[in-house]
C-alpha cells in the first residue's frame, strides 16, 4: 500500500521542524529515512529501496 | 473569485481534453482555525471546472470521519486525488505555484491509471511487500 503526499512547507511547519527540512525538495520515507533534494528516477528508487530495506532490519 | 488566469484555465483544459477516465478531487477542510482550507477549496473547485471528467468531493475533517479515515488524511487542507482507484495521492496545503503543475500531472496519472514510470522501476517497485509512505516537502514559489 503506498501514499504519496505533497506537504506544503509553510501550512505545516511542525513537520519541517519535525523532519529538519533545511531546503526542499526533501522526501521523508515511511517517517525514517531523508532523501534530499530532486533525484533522477532510478537514483529516487534506489534510495527508496534502500530505506525501505534498511527499516527492516 | 476566480485564482487561476484565463491563459492558465485555457491551458488546462487543453491538457484535459485528453484524459481517459473519470477523476475525483476529494477535498478535506474545516470551517474553524484553518486558514487556507477555504482557499483549497475554491482551489480545486476551480480546477474541477476545466473538466467534465474531473469532479469534486468535500468533507469536513471532523464531521465526516469516515471518510477521513477511508483516505487516511491527518491534517489539513488536503486533496486526495482518486481515478478508478485510490492510488494514494494526496496534496496537503495548497497546490498553488510549482505543485500546481505537480496536481495536474496527478490528474492525468490517475486518470491514466498509469505512473509514467519506467519499466524497470515499476518492477522493483512490485517487490515492495510493505507499505511505503512519500512525504514531499515543498515550498511555495
């Protein structure tokens, strides 16, 4: 099951201190992992996988 | 009052002339304490507008807690945007600026019922066994 949101930085800013957004685009993964700024695709799906891997363990 | 210029509204609609399906904005607002939830609203019943196949559904975050809880939307405003399915989109503040551009290829994914992704990536997304939550923090500009 995957959810995708947009978050609007200054409607929220309990998340951008929550989440330390110092600079956007930032994408939190499953509330863990930090992906910075825009990633060409395989690079964004990499790190997806990864952070999704690593919250396995 | 309308928030989108005409030369916007008429660029729009040309790209929406093309979609395939049916596509719902389901809308999350409150009347109290919530500035720009008023604003979302108009927002993205304007965009509604530029459609025959892009409808509109508004629920009150707290008196419609069904529905909430259905869309899995904690805080607002927010915008689900659902095709034939629930695909998990959601926009939370107002997609105004750049995101507006990020709402209308929402539009056209969903009503495609197609990511635009590659091959190779829709595949090892496919392994995912687990449920994944994307948060994209942006700003306004």
């Amino acid at each position: 099951m995957v959810r995708a949101d947009m978050v609007e930085g200054t409607e929220f800013p309990h998340l951008i201190v929550k989440y330390h957004v110092f600079g956007v685009p930032k994408t939190v993964v499953n509330e863990e992992v930090h992906i910075e700024g825009a990633q060409p695709e395989p690079l964004f799906l990499a790190q997806v996988m990864r952070a999704t891997a690593k919250q396995k363990r | 009052m309308a928030v989108l210029t005409e030369d916007v509204r008429s660029k729009v609609q040309e790209e929406f002339k093309e979609l395939p399906g049916n596509v719902k904005l389901v809308v999350f607002t409150q009347e109290f304490e919530c500035d720009n939830c008023h604003k979302n609203t108009s927002f993205a019943q304007e965009v509604a507008t530029l459609s025959d196949q892009v409808s509109i559904e508004v629920n009150d975050f707290v008196l419609d807690k069904e529905a909430v809880e259905h869309y899995g939307v904690d805080k607002i405003p927010a915008i689900a945007v659902e095709g034939e399915k629930d695909y998990g989109v959601r926009f939370y503040g107002v997609p105004a600026g750049y995101e507006f551009t990020s709402l209308i290829e929402a539009i056209k994914a969903v009503s495609a019922g197609g990511s635009g992704l590659a091959a190779r990536t829709k595949e090892t997304l496919g392994e995912l066994k687990d449920p994944l939550h994307l948060q994209v923090f942006v700003t306004p500009t």
